[in-house]
C-alpha cells in the first residue's frame, strides 16, 4: 500500500512505500554512471541548482527519489554525488560508493544539458578511473557497478525516422564497460531502455513516427545484449546481470492496475518546458501517475524499477535476503557550486587525457 505526505508546495511527495521484495549484504558499495534517470542531483548541483527547477522537482528528475536511492537505501548504503566528493575530494567519505551520473549524458564524453562541460558517461566512466588510478577512490571487490545510458542519443537524433547510427552508442557503451572491468569490477548491472515511444513527448506523435522510434530502440537493446554476451565470455570472472527495464516499462503500461497506477499516458506536470520553465501544473495525485514530466518517471514509478531490480539481482545470486526496509532517502545540503565546478574541471583534465588515449573523441 502506498502512503503519501502532501508537501509544503502542495505537491504529493512519497514518504513510505511497501518494503522491496529484498535487501543484500553482497555489495558495500555502489558505482552508478548514465544520465537523468539516475542522476540523484549531480546535474542540479553542476548547474547553479537550475535543473531541473525545483520545485516541482526535488533536485533531480522525478518529484522524489529516482530508483538509485532507492535502491541504495535497500543495500543499506549512501554513495556520494560525484559533486559532493569534488566539493572534498580528499575528506569525502566514499565508503558506500559514487554516482557519477548526469542528467543530459550521453554515452560518449557528450552531454546535451551542459555542453560547455560535458559529462557524458564516457568522461564519467574515465574520471572513476583517473579518481582511482591516483588513489582518491579504492574501489571494493565486492562493489556493484551500474549502468543505464543511451536514452540521450536515440531520444536526440531525427525521429522522423529516427537516423541515429546505433552502432556509435553500442561502441560508446562497450568502451565504458571494458573500462570498469580494467579498473576491476567484478559486478556489473547493465539496463536496457525503456521504449520511449510510450512516453509522453512520443505517444502524441504519430504512428509512423512513434513505431520507428520503438524500433530503434528495440534494435538497440538487441545490439546491446549480444555486446553484453561478448563482454561476459571474454571476462568470466566478472558477473554480468541485465536488466530489463524495457520489459518492465511494457508490462506496467499493458496493465497498470496491476501496479496501482490509474494513469500511464499522461505526464503529471503540464504547461512546461525543460530546461528552464516557471509555470509548471502539477496533477492532484502524482502517486497515480506513472510518468512525471514527458519523458521521466514519477517517484513511485521508479519505485517499481528498483523492485524490479532488487528481484533481478536476486535471481541471478547477486544479493541475499536481509531484513525488509521501509524508510525512503531524504534530500541532503548540497556543496557550493564553483567549488565543484573548479575539481570537476580537474577531473575532466585528466579524463580527457585518457579518452585522448584510447583514441576516443567528441563526435
């Protein structure tokens, strides 16, 4: 049963949730790299506190938390913003792990939100490894690595059709991934994405447009899977799990009821535009809706992502069972942005020197 609490902004935010399916005591820590829909406020932070603006969001993209945390809350750890531990690279305590997500990445060093600094997943993935490679971080063997990224480059390139080569994000993705296997990863969490055409900003398109979009998304995570195969037999002393966040995203649209929903085509804020709007609606019961804004989940349908997850990761004896949790993350102070601004200049410094290494470039 799901409990909410009506906020000071009148906004319904969710406070206590059924406990997940699972807990685990196998990762004590966690490596999160992709873009909005796992950035907790890495973007929010880079930005000035502008994006997304908040309210109606909370400091991320959803009007609570995103998957990530909850799933970090469920595995009993708090991994750090990549920009609070720039804020105190030294001091930070990175005992629980990072999220080098932001929103507006791509999988290559790109990202569309902060083009002047871009933080794409590539250059996320290869600041984790100069950050370990000069001793700032000391990755556990028995961390978990996550990755979900590429939604920026299908969901950016002409849909009518669509016109992206997916073979540049397919590269991009392997690139990353054979990085952290470098580094050392042992665990690693991939997801597939979620079919887009569904959403909001594509389901008013028409027909033509929105079944050329699911195509190409569904030749994506084909493509992807096969990469993921390769990268298991050429590596099998790490654990590959996949995700199959698309899969979820299909079922839950097929049959809301199933999943307490009552609105799966419709975004809860109206009368927008992001970036940067000030006349945002927002529905009377988000808790209802599955979909936030046009494109990113609510809370609660994140909810049910880290659900998913929690039973994947299960199955494939990647976690063991733990006492349920039913608390939620809370918000917490966030650094001073030109302090973050000057060390993530410094990790780009030396990122851009790998990337240059491994022959990789801003396409």
């Amino acid at each position: 049963m799901k409990q909410f609490l009506a906020s000071a902004t009148g906004i319904a935010l969710l406070v206590a949730i059924a406990p997940l399916k699972a807990n685990a005591a196998l990762f004590s820590q966690l490596y999160f790299f992709g873009d909005s829909l796992s950035d907790s406020g890495n973007l929010y932070q880079l930005t000035f506190n502008t994006i997304p603006q908040s309210p109606p969001y909370a400091q991320q993209f959803s009007n609570g938390p995103l998957w990530v945390d909850y799933l970090a809350e469920d595995l009993g750890l708090e991994p750090l913003l990549l920009t609070e531990f720039l804020a105190n690279p030294f001091t930070a305590d990175t005992s629980d792990g990072i999220n080098f997500a932001f929103g507006g990445a791509g999988t290559g060093p790109e990202n569309i939100l902060a083009p002047d600094l871009p933080v794409g997943v590539l250059s996320q993935v290869s600041i984790f490894e100069s950050f370990v490679s000069s001793s700032l971080l000391e990755p556990a063997e028995d961390a978990l690595y996550i990755y979900l990224a590429g939604t920026n480059d299908l969901a950016g390139s002409d849909v009518t059709p669509p016109q992206l080569d997916i073979s540049i994000p397919i590269a991009n993705t392997e690139a990353a991934l054979e990085v952290l296997i470098e580094v050392g990863a042992q665990n690693i969490l991939v997801s597939n994405l979620p079919d887009f055409s569904i959403t909001p900003r594509f389901n008013v398109l028409p027909q033509a447009i929105t079944d050329a979009v699911s195509n190409q998304v569904s030749a994506y995570n084909q493509a992807l899977s096969a990469t993921i195969d390769e990268l298991a037999l050429s590596n099998p002393d790490v654990n590959f799990t996949e995700f199959d966040f698309n899969g979820l995203l299909l079922e839950t649209v097929a049959n809301p009821e199933e999943k307490d929903l009552t609105n799966v085509t419709d975004a809860c804020l109206t009368d927008y535009t992001l970036p940067f709007d000030i006349d945002f609606g927002v529905c009377n019961s988000p808790e209802n809706y599955l979909f936030w804004d046009d494109f990113h989940p609510t809370t609660y349908g994140y909810y049910l992502v880290t659900e998913a997850v929690s039973t994947e990761l299960h199955e494939a004896d990647m976690v063991v069972l733990l006492p349920e949790s039913e608390s939620v993350p809370e918000a917490e102070s966030v650094p001073e942005p030109t302090v973050v601004w000057g060390m993530l200049a410094l990790g780009f410094m030396a990122a851009g020197k790998k990337l240059h290494q491994r022959g990789v470039t801003p396409s």
